[in-house]
C-alpha cells in the first residue's frame, strides 16, 4: 500500500482534555486478530465487525507511526487513498459505509527492534505484549480506547521450535502444525474488553500448573509460565494467587469468570505488571522468589501485586474505565483492595503503617509539586505519566475514606450496587460515587472534591477539657494549598471521616464515646468517625468525666496533613497506650518529625546539636517491649524507624533545602540513639537472630526486629561493627539477612565493605535480579565521591540500559541518594540529563520517569536551583524529545 499518503510530520505535543470526551460514533463489535510472528517482521491481520451510531463521521483509528501500513478493507474492497489520511497519531478514514460493516486492516510491525516495551516487544527472545495504556496502536490501527469494548478471537503462528508456548486471552480453541516447521494456535475470549486489555505471548517457557475450585464449584486451571531456568521460583506467586482469589469470594464475592488464568513472567517490563483478561503479564521481579534470592519485602510485594492483578479481574476487567481520566476508577479501587488483602494476610497494623509511609515519601511530594493533579486528572499530554502515586495511592485512600463513613457493611452494600449497575461496562468515578452513595441512602456530595481537587488538605486541630460541662472539644480547620491551575481561593471544603478514641489519663485505656454534638454513639464505641466537611468545624464529645488524651485520626483515616495541638507529653503517652497501632506509631514518628525539624535549623545557624532524651527513653521502652512474651516485633521494628530524608524535605520550605544538612541532623539522631541504646540494640539483635532460616509471620517479624537492631548499631563508629556485619554476611542463609549486612556496611570506607560486595557479586552475577539489588545498594551508598561509583557502574556487565529494572536500581537509586545526586557542583544533575536523553531514545516511559528527579527543584537552595534548572533547560531544549519526557520537564519549568 504505498500510495497510502503517509504524511509523517514534526507534530507538537498535544494536550488531550477531559472536557472533550465524546462518545465513539463507530462501535467495533468483534475483532479477529491473526499474528505472522517471523525473525523479520511480524504481519498483523485485523478483521473488525463494525456498528455505526453515528452515521457519515469519519472514523479514527490509532496507530503508531512506526507500523507500516499495508492494507485497508471496507467489505472486502480496498479503501480509495483519498479516503484514507494517515498522521503521526493514526489513520482517519473517511466515506464509510451508514450500515453496519467489517474493517480489514493489515500491517506490519518489527517487535525485535521494539525497545519502548509497549505494544507487541521480546524479552530473552521470547515475545510478549504490554498494551496499557496506548501500546495496541503500535500492533495495529484500531480506536484504541477504554470504550471500545470488543470480543477477541487471536490466531497467531510461529516456528515450533523456538516459540512452543502461544498464548492469549481466554481459551483456546484450535490449535496444530503449520507449514515450515511452524505452528498455531486461536484463543477465543469470550467477554467483551478494551484494546488495553489485549495480550500475546510467544516463546520457549516452562511452566508451574495447580487450581481452584470456585464457590460455585467451578474448578479454574491455574499457570504460570516462566523461562525454563527460573520456573523453580514460581511458588510462592501461586499460592498468592490461590489466596487471592479465595480472599475476592470471601471478601466481596467475586468469582473468576473462565475456567484458565495464566500468568507468564517476562524480564523487560516497564512496571510491575499487567492485568490483561486472564493473561496476566509480570516483571520477573513480582514472580520469582526463593529465600536465597528474594527478601521478606520483595515476598510481601510479590502477593501483594499477584493479588492486586487478580483483583483488576473485576475492578477493571469486567467493570472498566470510559476514558483514561477515570484510571483511578480501577487503580484507586484495586490498590485498596489488594492493601486490605495484604491486611487480612499479614498484621494489619504494620500495613498501615508501610502505606501510609509510602504515601507521604512519594506521593506527598508529588502533590505539593508542579506534577500535582487530582486523582481524577483533567488533562494529560502522555498517559503514561498519569500512572502516579496520585492516582493509585490517594486514589486507594480516596477508596478507604468511603469505608470510613459508610461503615464495613455499607461500603459491600456499594460494591455491590456498583457492579449490578455496570458489569460489563466502560465507566467513571462519578458512576463508582453515585453507587455508593445510592446504596447507602446518603448525601456524598461533599465528598466530590476528592476527584477535583489536587494537594494534600492541611488540618489543623485544638482540643480543650471543661470539666464544668464535661466536655471535651475539638476545633478543626481545613486548608487545600494551591496547585498547578488551581489557586486557593478555588479550593473547597471537603468531606472527610476523622476517627478520634478518648484516652484516660490515668491508665491509658479507650473510654467509651457516649455522643458527639448530641448524636449519640452506638454503645460500646471507643472510636467515634467524626464527618469533617467545613473549613472550621467544632466536635463536641458530651459526657467525658475528666481530662483525656485524644487519639486523632486513627489509622490515618484521611490522607492529609494534620497538626494539632497536643504537647510532648501527650504524644509520649500516646506511644506508650494507644490502642490503635498506627496512631501509637505516629505518635513517635510527630516527636521525632519535631526533633528533626529543629535540629535541621540548628544545623543551618550553626548550633550544637542536642537531642531529647525523653525521646531516646520513649524508644529504649519500645525497644525493652520486644522481651514480652507476646511482643508484636514487626510493629516495634516500624516505630523505631526514624523519618526519611525524603519525607523531611516535604516537610521544610521550598528554596530552602540543603540536602547535607536534612542528612546531618538525621544522621545525628541515629549516631546519639545507637550510641546510647548499644547494649540493648545487641542484646536485642542476638536474641532475635533465629539459627536457620523459616518463611513464617513470627520468624519475618523477628528478622525486622534483628535488621532495624543493627541498621543503628552501624551507626557506631567501632571497628567490630563492621567485622560483625561481615560477619554476619558469610553466616546469612536468606536474602533479607544478605541484603540487611550489606547495607549495614554500604556507607562505611572499609575493606569489610569492599569484601562483602564483591562476595556478593560472585554469588549472584548470573542472576540479573539480584543484581539489581547490588547495584540498587551501591547507588544508594554515602560513601565519598560516589557518582564515580555509580558512573563506573553504567558500562559494568550486570547494568544494561534498555532493562527498566536495571535503570531503576542503578539510576533510580543514585536519585533518590541525596548525597551523590544533589552533590554541589551540580555534576550528579547534569550526569541524570545525560542519562534520561540517553534513555529518550531507547525507552520513553522510562526517561520520564528519571525525569521525575528533577521535578522538585524548587525545594532546594537557590545555587542548587540553577543547576538543576539548567539541566531542564537542557533537556527540553534537544531535539526529537519524547511527549513523555517532554511533559514532565515542561511542567516542572512552568
Ligand atoms: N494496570 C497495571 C499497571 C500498568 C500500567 C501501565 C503499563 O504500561 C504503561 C503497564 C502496567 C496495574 O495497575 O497493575
Ligand atoms: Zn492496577
């Protein structure tokens, strides 16, 4: 089809609008797709059944500009080129039939020479797809959006030898030997979905088997497929996926909908993985985990994203996004369940506490930053860089803070409601809303600005005792900051449930809560959800006998910022009796956040750093807990946890940041605890250092314990620390205790350190993600004139550029290491531009994402300001930038 004019021209980025939306006026019923997989190239057939709603429009369909075009049918007859206009972002076609019709569309694609790792791409030789967001207009022209909802039937055909395993949605239907030594198979699957959905799998992979047996008694086949060489490592993502689906049918009572679910782990993936309709596809690292190669964490997040992928089946798959702006409907959603599947797995509290910690080390930033957007965002120039903590993680606590004010049984009575309504649709979080607030009988309307509204709400809370009256009152206020296009003055209100216990003073118990402003609480309740929706608002708890410490915000019931009135003692006590496990943790974390923020200063003017020793005696408390004989070790582990640099930086002014010092004050704090908790921090890392190495909830708990011990006793500058942590290193049977040790020594100038390292590597190098975690430990390290370090380490075999897992460890660790990266003469900035344009040409989504370290360049002093601007002003400045990276250096220089 060489006539097709192919108008290939430098096109600005465009911006796509929310506003914009318009139903599609060509609805495509059926899609049959047949794939010619060959060394050369790859020839994609598609073979569409077409329902006109709106007659005489033209129909566009969207493609890549780098698949070649080759053939355009409308009932078997070749379109006419003046019908056709082929752009950068697709093909218009135009004079199309008013009845209904079939579109035959053929091209061909090159997925060896595929290096973006979206549409159809091979990784280790074998082939694979990634279709979310956009990736399908790179296998073929088609309307590749979330409401185009089509069945699928995929013939595909290959050599037999090289590629024995072909796979698609659904299940298979035909398969045999094809001429030349190949061979096909044709999956059929049988419900409706979007293109994003779409996957393929071709190559040479092993496999584990086992099933489920539905509660109605359906039994499901259950694969996952891996690299010959890895399938021993594919266990434990299986009974994740086991529990996972039993956790659906309990929790919501959700049943997986065919009688196969597969799941095939592949090495190049941009993200964690992907949900397509029983096809799951995942980054090896979310799969594979043996003791001696995966820690507890990298465990913990394998069944969690097993779960969270499983989970899309309903909320996503079956009930889906009308347009991309609504990607929190799914995300949101599917993040909260899988967090409360993690919950019911594993202690609840400690969960909290990790998300919440997550939330504000990278998502807080990312709101008080100029990529902020709300969760439902109103427009985007690449989709791809609206995967955001933003729209997941606030999404996901957007989602909890429905089950805070509608109650357990209220928020099933909204699911319920919500896919009654909308099973088998494309729909937006206005339809998920009004679910719940339908299903309930209740007014949400205050709840909106969630969906609208970007930045974090600032809270701040006064509480006062009236022993005349027996009262005690909270007065709250609520703030939103302003954000990109949004000043404050536009800023409403918003609803917000705010969980408050009462504490006797006198033995730290919960009292009851009899009523608030008159309303009277159900009996028995020590946790009032008080309905927080004006910009000042007074709580009134009626009948409190005496004085008492409040504990506000249990379980960090809203994702907010929140400070309040309550002194050093008050928060001291409530670390030592708080029933609620997060609000306990808290409690420490808000003495130690005070503690930084005036050492920070200090620092900064020159001042003798002093620390409080009520809080080192809070913390040897904590610590002494762990002796108990029904000590919740993971807990403690979690509060002896100093806050991060990063989450300090969110908390000082913009233009004002020096990273050396946030990491002197921090590094004060940690050097004066270990010093003057030595003894216990040994004592209590010996006995919990068990003698062999079990995958059970109290030995993992124990670990933490052990590893948070001698994480501080690093701290101390004592020769025999670091020949006890090599030490250790030789005697560790497990990879959480590998990884502890090493990081233990990574900031430390001295040959243990050196050895360790290059133990490792000799153990590990022909596994590439272990590796990762090598190169991830070294970027991450203090030690002196580390950016030589880590640019040695950019042409050291076990780095490669076009893995994404690899650029994460290598460079998103030397990103987030304050000490090499913000270094002063600017030179670990202009190595990142290098980097990410270098990155630019190979992997777009992935670029942007490194971009990402740039984005908050305001926060720091003004000399580290003009560096860091000056990289930006360098980047967007090359030519042939991608859209990805182009809109987010953009957006930070606005
Ligand atoms: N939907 C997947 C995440 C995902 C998103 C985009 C991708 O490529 C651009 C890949 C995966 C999830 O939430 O798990
Ligand atoms: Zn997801």
């Amino acid at each position: 089809m060489n006539a097709i004019a192919d108008e290939v021209t430098k096109e600005k980025p465009k911006t796509i609008y929310l506003k914009d939306y318009q139903t599609p006026a060509y609805e495509f019923e059926h899609v049959n797709l047949s794939f010619q997989l060959n060394e050369e190239h790859t020839t994609v057939s598609s073979s569409i059944d077409v329902r006109v709603q709106r007659k005489k429009e033209t129909l566009f369909l969207h493609g890549d500009k780098s698949m070649q075009l080759d053939a355009v049918l409308v009932n078997g007859t070749q379109v006419a080129d003046e019908r056709l206009t082929r752009t950068n972002a697709g093909l218009f076609v135009s004079g199309l039939p008013e009845e209904d019709f079939t579109l035959k569309i053929v091209t061909t694609i090159k997925p060896q020479e595929n290096t973006a790792l979206e549409g159809l791409y091979k990784s280790s030789g074998n082939y694979c797809t990634q279709c979310e967001a956009e990736g399908f207009r790179r296998i073929t022209f088609y309307q590749d959006r979330p409401d185009v909802m089509s069945k699928f039937t995929t013939r595909m055909e290959a050599a037999k030898d090289k590629y024995p395993v072909l796979l698609s949605n659904g299940n298979l239907i035909d398969s045999g030997d094809a001429d030349g030594g190949r061979h096909f198979a044709v999956w059929e699957d049988p419900w409706r979905k979007p293109s994003y959905l779409f996957a393929l799998v071709a190559g040479n992979l092993a496999k584990i088997e086992d099933s489920f047996t539905t509660m109605s008694g359906k039994k499901v086949d259950l694969r996952i497929y891996t690299e010959p060489h890895n399938i021993d490592k594919a266990d434990h993502a299986m009974v994740s996926l086991i529990k996972s689906m039993k956790w659906d049918e309990d929790t919501f009572g959700l049943e997986y909908d065919l009688e196969l679910f597969n799941i095939v782990a592949v090495d190049d993936f941009n993200m964690g993985a992907m949900e397509n309709k029983s096809l799951n596809v995942f980054n090896s690292r979310l799969v594979f985990a043996t003791p001696k190669t995966a820690t507890d964490a990298d465990y913990a997040a394998i069944e969690g994203v097993v779960g969270h992928e499983y989970f899309h089946n309903w909320t996503g798959n079956r009930v889906t996004c009308r347009d991309w702006f609504q990607l929190s409907l799914k995300e949101g959603l599917t993040v909260y369940r899988d967090q409360e599947f993690s919950s019911d797995m594993n202690s609840r509290g400690v969960k909290r506490i990790g998300d919440v910690s997550k939330l504000r080390a990278a998502q807080f930033p990312q709101d008080s930053g100029p990529m902020a957007h709300p969760i439902r965002p109103e427009e985007y120039i690449k989709m791809d860089n609206f995967y955001t903590v933003t729209v997941y993680e606030k999404g996901a606590e957007v989602v909890r803070m429905y089950e805070s004010l509608l109650g357990k049984d209220g928020f099933r009575k909204g699911m319920d409601l919500y896919f009654e309504r909308h099973d088998g649709c494309a729909v937006t979080t206005e339809d998920f809303f009004s679910a719940m607030a339908d299903a309930n009988n209740t007014d949400l309307s205050a709840f909106k600005p969630w969906y609208q509204q970007a930045g974090t709400p600032i809270v701040d809370v006064k509480t006062s005792y009236d022993a005349s009256t027996k009262t005690f009152t909270l007065k709250a206020t609520q703030t939103v900051p302003a954000t990109p296009g949004q000043d404050a003055s536009q800023k409403k209100a918003v609803l917000m449930p705010i969980r408050v216990g009462l504490l006797d003073k006198s033995t730290g118990k919960d009292i009851e809560i009899a009523s608030v402003n008159g309303v009277a609480q159900e009996k028995g309740t020590t946790t009032a959800v008080l309905r927080f929706d004006q910009k000042e608002q007074t709580f009134t708890f009626e009948n409190v006998e005496q004085d008492v410490v409040p504990s506000i915000l249990r379980n960090f019931s809203a994702p907010i910022k929140m400070t309040t009135d309550l002194e050093e003692g008050d928060l001291l006590f409530l670390m030592a009796n708080d029933s609620d496990p997060f609000n306990r943790w808290e409690a420490g974390q808000t003495l130690f956040r005070s503690l930084l923020v005036k050492l920070i200063a200090d620092e900064t003017n020159g001042k003798a750093l002093e620390m409080n020793t009520k809080i080192t005696d809070a913390l040897r408390k904590t610590i002494e807990g762990a002796k108990a004989a029904d000590a919740d070790k993971a807990f403690i582990a979690r509060a002896m946890m100093v806050p991060s640099e990063s989450e300090l930086v969110e908390m000082l002014e913009p233009g004002t940041v020096d990273p050396d010092v946030v990491k002197a004050a921090r590094k004060f704090v940690m050097k004066s605890l270990a010093a003057d908790l030595r003894p216990l921090l040994e004592e209590t890392a010996k006995a919990n250092s068990a003698p062999a190495y079990k995958n059970e909830p109290a030995d993992r708990a124990m670990r933490s314990l052990k590893n948070t011990c001698l994480g501080y006793l690093s701290y101390v500058d004592a020769p025999e620390v670091a020949k006890d942590a090599l030490e250790r290193y030789q005697n560790a049977d497990n990879m959480t205790d590998k990884i502890a040790t090493l990081s233990a020594l990574s900031d430390k100038v001295c040959a243990e350190r050196e050895t360790a390292f290059d133990a490792f590597y000799q153990e590990w190098q022909h596994d590439p993600l272990v590796m990762c975690k090598w190169l991830s430990l070294q970027a991450a390290s203090g030690v002196p004139n580390n950016l030589g370090n880590v640019k040695a380490l950019l042409t050291h075999p076990a780095f490669d550029i076009k893995n994404p897992n690899k650029v994460y460890s290598l460079i998103g660790g030397f990103m987030s290491n304050p000490t090499t990266f913000h270094q002063k003469d600017g030179q670990g900035y202009e190595f990142l531009a290098d980097v990410i344009l270098q990155l630019n040409d190979i992997n777009q989504q992935v670029a942007a994402r490194m971009a990402g370290g740039f984005t908050r360049w305001r926060k720091y002093d003004p000399s580290r300001q003009a560096l860091m601007k000056k990289q930006l002003e360098r980047i967007i400045a090359t030519e042939n930038l991608s859209e990805n990276v182009y809109e987010i250096v953009k957006k930070s220089l606005d």
